[in-house]
C-alpha cells in the first residue's frame, strides 16, 4: 500500500546574525539599522509562511510534514516544530548542502520508504499549494521533480518511491554546491542514472536585496 508523500521542510531558526546574513550585509550597505533583526524577521515571515502551506495540505490528507531544524537544540526544534503544525520534526546535519538533504532523505527509509520524497528550503514567498500539489503528482510519472531557482539552482527536489529505494542514484553527489549551475548539474546526474524528470515553475529565491526587487515594483 503506497503512504503519502513526505515533504521536509528545511529551515534555519530566525536569529539575529545566524540567519539571511547576505540580506543584512546588503541592507547595512544601504545605511539601514539593525540589519541583523531585519534579515531575521523576514526569515520568521518566510518559514510561516512555508509551513502554513504545506501544514494545510497536512491537514488535507495530501502529505506527511517534517520540518527539518538548524541552529536550535533538539528540545526548542521540537518546540519550534510543534508551533508550525508539523507532523514530525528533526534536526538537519552538517556539511554541505547535498549531505544535509541526503542524511534527511535517508532518515526517513525503512518503514516509509514506499512513499515519495519532497525537500523545499523557506525562501520562498511565492510558494502556494497547488506547486506542491503539482509536484506530488508529477512523481506518480517520473523518477525525480526539480523547481528550478531563478540563481541557476532549484527551490525543490522530489524523489518518487522507487528512487527512494535507491540512494545510488539520487543526484546530490558531486555537485559543486553554491555555483550557478547546480540546476544544470543535477540534471545531468540525472541523465547519466537514467532518471526521468520533471520542471516545475521558476521562482526566484530572497537571498540578496536585489531578490526583494519584483515586491518594491
């Protein structure tokens, strides 16, 4: 019998300093003040925004909601997590950016690895649930579902069921993390495990003061 989807939300906990710091860097540059409290609070309203959604799909039925903690201890990770409606919260690992989506992705084999696998970061204001909603069903047709980032990397991964079975063959290895071309990297790891993939809608990632541009218009 096939189980609902797992979307893991990844988030950074909204500290002055710990979070969005390329933000708080441009806006000191701008003259502002308490730059540091400005980036974080924005993180706040990025993550709540994030978790409202998928919670509401998880409220639904469509999905099972993990929210996946850096930069809090695990009794405040369960605190925060509970306070976002998720189903389940963990702690994120170290290292780059593949091995911390890769350590989630394997935390959930074993009893849940008949279900497909859905990984999304907090920086997404555009995000809504008929995106997620998409990407769940595309999994149903493909091995692998990507959002490609307007910064040339992706906003989410999804892994259908079968490919959960198989970590050889998710594209995270070997990817040089943080360049312009991580999308195009992923998909070419892709191609060479003979994985059949999906694109969803660009969005753009707020990273840097100039993403904040399409909502100063």
């Amino acid at each position: 019998m096939n189980q609902l989807p797992v979307l893991t939300v990844m988030a950074r906990w909204p500290a002055a300093g710990r979070c969005k710091t390329r933000l708080a860097t441009d806006l000191s540059e701008l003259g502002l003040t308490r730059c540091g409290e400005r980036a974080a609070r924005l993180q706040r309203q990025l993550t709540e925004h994030t978790m409202s959604v998928a919670a509401g799909l998880s409220r639904e039925g469509y999905l099972k909601l993990v929210l996946a903690v850096s930069g809090l201890g695990p009794r405040a990770s369960a605190r925060w997590g509970s306070s976002l409606l998720a189903d389940q919260t963990r702690r994120q690992s170290q290292g780059t950016l593949g091995c911390r989506m890769r350590h989630l992705l394997l935390m959930q084999q074993g009893s849940r690895n008949r279900c497909a696998a859905l990984l999304i970061g907090t920086d997404l204001p555009e995000l809504n649930r008929l995106e997620l909603l998409t990407a769940i069903e595309q999994l149903q047709d493909h091995d692998l579902v990507l959002g490609p980032a307007n910064d040339g990397g992706y906003w989410l991964i999804g892994l259908a069921a079968a490919v959960r079975r198989q970590p050889q063959r998710w594209p995270l290895s070997g990817i040089v993390w943080g360049e312009s071309n991580v999308l195009d990297q992923t998909l070419q790891l892709a191609s060479d495990h003979g994985l059949r993939t999906a694109l969803l809608s660009t969005h753009n990632d707020l990273d840097r003061i100039t993403d904040l541009n399409p909502w100063l218009d």
